[in-house]
C-alpha cells in the first residue's frame, strides 16, 4: 500500500485530501508513523520528530492515528487478494505476497490480476497500492518499489539481468545500511556487481548468507509463498511500549510490568498456548536495548505468574538509567488443551484468570483487570510488524 | 478529532447485502445531511461490533458509531469548525 495510513486518514477526511500529512501516535513523546506523498515531497520521512517535521515542511498537519481503522482496512484488503489466490503471505499490514501460477486459467495474466486487485481497493477504500510482478518474491518486492505511488511494474525473465545491472544493492529487500557498506567496502555497488562478484568471497565473509548475496545479485530467490496457515507456529508471545515518560521508580515500573504481563498473558491463553521462558526487555533513554531471560519450572501463561517472572528478572538487574521502553515475552511455547490444576492454589488463580478472560472476551480487554491498572487506557498501541489479519499475531490495537 | 461520544439520532438506509449508509443524523438540535461518507471501518469491544462511518456534511467531518448489538447511534467525534 503507498503511504498506507497517511493515504487511509486523506481518504476518511476530504479537507486532509493533497495536504502534506503526517500520521502520529497519541502519547506525548510520538514520532512520525507514516506521510502522506504530499509531506515526503518536503523530506519528511517516517520516525522524525513531529518538530524535525514541522522544520522541514511547515504546513504539515499532524493526525493521530487510528489503528483499528487500518487493520481493518488491512483485512479487508487481504480478503480481497485471497480471493484471487490462496497463496496470500501478509508480511506486514501493508504488504503481501501473492502467488498467483496456480490461477491464471481462471482470471487471465498476472497483470490482469494485479489491475483488478488495485481497481477494486480503489473502489472499496480509496487508496492506492504499488503491484510489483516478477518470477519470485525478491524481484516482485523490487519491482513494487519502481514505482510509487500507484505503480505496476512487471519484471519479465528475460530483462532480469538488464533491470539489475543498474539497481543500488540497497534497494534489495534484505540489505539493510549495515550489509550495504560492508559490500560497498568490496566495490559493490550494484545487482550486477552482486552478481558477478566471486561467490567463495561472499562465502568466505559472510558464510551461507555470502551464497544467498551471490544469488541475489542474479534475481535469483527459490523462497515461497506462505500463507499464514501454513507458516511456522509462533516461537514466542511478548508485548513492548514506550512507556509516556522515562521512569525509573519501581512502583510505576512495576505497574507497566503487570500491564505487559497481562496482555501477554491474555493472549497466550487466547491461543492456548504457555512458555517456559521469560524475556524482560529494557530499553535506557539513551536508546541502549538489552534484554534477560529466565526459564521457568514449568510452563506458565497466567498473568500474575508471568509478571511475578519479570519481576524476579528485574531484581537481578542493577538499573543505570531511566527506563524508556518495557518488554515482556514468553517463549519455548508448548500447546495445551484446558486442564484444571492439580494443587488448590494453582487451581484458583486458575479460575480467577478463566473468569477474567470471560468477562473480558464479553467487555473488552481491561474491563476487569488489577487494581493497579485501573484508571487507565490500557492496551497495545502500537501495531506490531509481526500482525497478522488472523490467528495468534491478530493483536487487537486501540 | 474532538471527542463527543453522544447518542445521537440517526437515519439511516439499510441495504441488501449489510451495506447501511447513513443519510442525516440530529446533533444538539440540528440536523446534518451526509454530503459523503468518506470512510468506512468495523471494530470490536468485547462481544460489541461497532460500524465507524465517516461523514462530512459539507463542513464538517464527522465519526458515527452503529453499535450491532444494542443497535444504537453515536456521534464518535467531530473535526471542524462546529
């Protein structure tokens, strides 16, 4: 999708329609989500201070953003891709693969196709979207990106080599800056110069990923299509915020750890599943991120248990500055069916986490929660990169 | 967008197909035609699934809510001049 959530706000309020935008969040200290086409026209990109925003184009109009409206609008777009296909892989909320070999006999071309998906999201939601189509995933990504907004671009086999000969190696999904100077650093500058650059060197340097340069460099990449009933179960369940202000007194830290113990908690037993390992994640003001894991006796998916982990990780760890960001996790998952603790104690907090979740499957998240958490608006804010329209990465935003 | 959250009176087309198209809603007295309903989106609260249609009378823009399951009108928020 172009400018996804920017071009979703312009869509729902007329007077934001050709205006340089910018989608922000609620809390105080927010940075910019997404722009729309007219705002990047003046430098402002995703992640800049609403004040680095205002410098570079003074007119900008902050929006804060709604999150149910774009995963809806997400899922429906995705409904609309399967229809055409089965072989629908989300990799974000606003980016899909689809692989369409299998049903050119019903609807024509891939092109045909890729017309009638951006026709009908025109139609449906008003916004736009770039198709790109190739013979594999890594091209179709690169080709998508050719032409924005609103773009269809087709890689056909035998113009690989051409159109790759002058394509920045950066532009390929899967370098990132880091890889990008490291293979700067070996004169290569380019796909082309990927491509016919030594593969034992690349292999050499950076080992079975020094394989996979060479072979994307050529345009090759044998990776599927997945869809998300087919893709690998889930090996964690785990929550982050950044907290309103930095903290570093233990009442208002602890206070966040049940929040995220909760949510974490709530939606591992959702999806009936509990983790043996604890991950506390802590990021400084200074942006310093680092987190400690802790395995437990058993598995556990019940909020307090998770929190009582957490906290347990907390006070081994001797805090040198102020908290802006909290993490909790819990991973080596094993899936259960329900069964009722032997022990009358387990049994309890048992039953009390099964008449919570009830009331709030009926409510909504938070409707009956821990005295501390009360007063609040409580809930993710933010929509993780790992969501999906279904299933256990289906995290319900506010 | 301003918050209001208020019950509001609304007319609505109810058509084949769960499509609903709100066409004047009162607020405080007044009556809005819906000029465009430039957005559409579903969510959920528990049990509860809400319908959010964004509506322009031509001046300002406004949030409606269609709650399924009590079947009642809200008036989400406003963004405009009021």
């Amino acid at each position: 999708m172009n400018a996804f959530f920017a071009s979703v706000e312009q869509q729902s309020n007329p007077h934001l329609r050709g205006k340089p935008i910018a989608v922000i969040g609620a809390a105080k200290r927010t940075v910019i989500t997404t722009s729309s086409y007219e705002a990047r026209a003046f430098g402002v990109k995703t992640g800049m201070n609403t004040w680095e925003a205002k410098q570079k184009c003074p007119e900008i109009i902050f929006v804060v953003g709604n999150n149910r409206k774009y995963t809806y609008t997400s899922t429906q777009i995705i409904k609309i891709m399967r229809e055409y296909t089965p072989l629908v892989e989300v990799s974000s909320i606003d980016e899909a693969f689809l692989d369409v070999t299998g049903c050119l006999s019903l609807f024509g071309s891939p092109e045909r196709i890729a017309y009638l998906i951006k026709a009908r999201i025109k139609h449906q939601f008003g916004i736009t979207c770039s198709i790109g189509i190739a013979q594999n995933k890594l091209l179709a990504k690169l080709a998508s990106d050719m032409q924005k907004p609103d773009g269809l671009t087709i890689i056909k086999p035998e113009d690989v080599t051409r159109v790759l000969e002058r394509v920045p190696i950066k532009d390929l999904c899967g370098i990132g800056s880091k890889m990008n100077q490291y293979l700067t650093k070996f004169g290569i500058r380019t796909c082309g110069d990927l491509g016919r650059f030594p593969i034992d060197i690349l292999k050499r340097r950076f080992g079975i990923i020094g394989e996979r340069l060479h072979f994307m460099g050529m345009g090759i990449d044998d990776s599927p299509v997945i869809p998300d009933e087919e893709a690998a179960e889930v090996k964690s369940v785990g929550h982050s915020m950044t907290l309103e202000k930095d903290v570093t007194d233990r009442t208002d830290i602890l206070m966040y750890l049940l929040q995220l113990s909760e949510m974490v908690g709530r939606r591992a037993r959702k999806y009936r599943v509990a983790g043996k390992t604890i991950t506390l994640t802590i990021r400084y003001t200074d942006f310093t991120t680092f987190g400690k894991q802790e395995s437990q006796s058993r598995h556990i998916n019940n909020s307090e248990d998770i929190y009582q982990a957490a906290v347990k990780i907390l006070d081994s760890l001797v805090l040198t500055q102020p908290i802006r960001l909290l993490g909790v996790k819990i991973s080596s998952l094993q899936y259960y069916t329900e069964q009722l603790p032997l022990f009358p104690e387990e049994r309890k907090k048992a039953l009390i986490a099964g008449a919570m979740d009830s009331v709030n499957n009926k409510f909504g998240d938070f409707s009956v929660t821990f005295g501390s958490l009360l007063g609040e608006d409580r809930g993710s804010k933010v929509i993780s990169p790992a969501w999906r329209p279904e299933g256990i990465r289906n995290v319900e935003v506010e | 967008m301003q918050r209001v959250k208020e019950r509001i009176r609304v007319a609505a087309i109810f058509a084949p197909g769960s499509k609903i198209k709100p066409v004047w809603f009162e607020w405080r007295r007044q009556k809005h035609t819906v000029k465009e309903l430039s957005y559409f989106w579903k969510d959920h609260v528990g049990d509860e699934t809400r319908l959010h249609f964004a509506v322009t009378d031509g001046i300002n823009l406004f949030e409606l809510v269609y709650n399924a399951f009590d079947q009642s009108w809200n008036l989400e928020g406003i963004e405009g001049e009021q």
